[in-house]
C-alpha cells in the first residue's frame, strides 16, 4: 500500500501557470511602453505629413505659407497658416487636427522653444532649412534641406540627404 506523506516536489502544470504569472507581468509593464512609443510614432507620421502638405500648397498654389508647432499644455499643436486669402473651408480641412499626441518637446537646429515656425516660401520655392528633432517616447530628428522634397529622419539622413537637383541650381538660388 501507498503511504500518504507529503509531496513538495511541484507538479508540471503549477509551473506552467508560475511561468504564465510571471509573463503577465512583464507584459504588463511593456504594454503602455509600447502603446507611448506608437503614440509618438503616428505623431511624427502626422508632423511629416503636415509638412508635406505646406510643401504642396507652396509649389501647386505658389503660395507662401507658414507652419507653427507650439507646445501648449494640452501637448503639440501643428498649424498651416498660408499668408495669402482661403477659402475658410479650405482652411478649417487643413486644420482640423492640430493637436499631436505623444511629442514632448521639440527644437530646431538644437534650440528648444514652445514655438517654432517653419516658412515655406512659394515665390523662391525655399523652405525652413535645418534639424527639427522631437522628442517623446523616444527622440526623431527630422532633415529639412531647405527645398521641398520628401521629409526625412535622421537615420535616413546618409542615404537620402544628397539633393535631388545639381548643388550648382542651390548656390545660384
């Protein structure tokens, strides 16, 4: 006959859930890591895609316009203001979603304010040249050459950084 004494040896399923326990809260503590860091994603994605909208009414409108980034306490606002008459449609469209979520802080060209302006200019085609870097769950810098051409972040920055046009057209301008 089998005597009952007491076992401490641990059984293969209590293990199993220890383990489960244990990756329920690691994962945890990931998730709202994750859920900061694809926050600050998209709110770059809609900084570049703001950008390149000012880039488009500059070139199709000839048209100068202006686009102000401003830290205010509710977080980032992003606003295209164009310098010449809108309809007010129009104009309400390009500005319905100011606010941008997840960026913190932003600087340009190393210098942090709460408000930064880039011009784009439609006569000259010229364009705010230097590094907007935002900074959030983690840091985006952003290369602006001072032409308009496709945004770029710092790490596409070799690759891409080369003008799309002769340096001889950028020294006469």
């Amino acid at each position: 006959m089998r005597s009952n004494r007491n076992r401490s040896n641990v059984t293969l399923i209590e293990l199993l859930i220890v383990i489960a326990l244990i990756g329920l809260t690691l994962g945890g503590l990931t998730i709202p890591k994750a859920l900061r860091k694809e926050t600050f994603e998209k709110g770059v994605q809609r900084i570049c895609s703001k950008i390149g909208f000012a880039n488009e009414l500059m070139i199709d409108y000839s048209m100068d316009v202006a686009l102000t980034l401003e830290q205010k306490e509710s977080g980032l606002h992003c606003e295209i203001i164009p310098k010449s008459p809108m309809p007010e449609k129009m104009l309400r469209l390009i500005n319905k979603d100011i606010k941008i979520a997840g960026v913190k802080k932003i600087s340009l060209d190393g210098r942090a304010d709460s408000k930064i302006t880039l011009h784009f200019t439609g006569s000259s085609g010229r364009v705010t040249s230097g590094k907007l870097t935002l900074v959030g769950a983690r840091e985006v810098t952003l290369v602006l050459p001072g032409y308009p051409c496709r945004i770029t972040t710092k790490r596409e920055e070799a690759s891409h950084y080369e003008a799309p046009y002769p340096q001889e057209v950028h020294s006469a301008a």
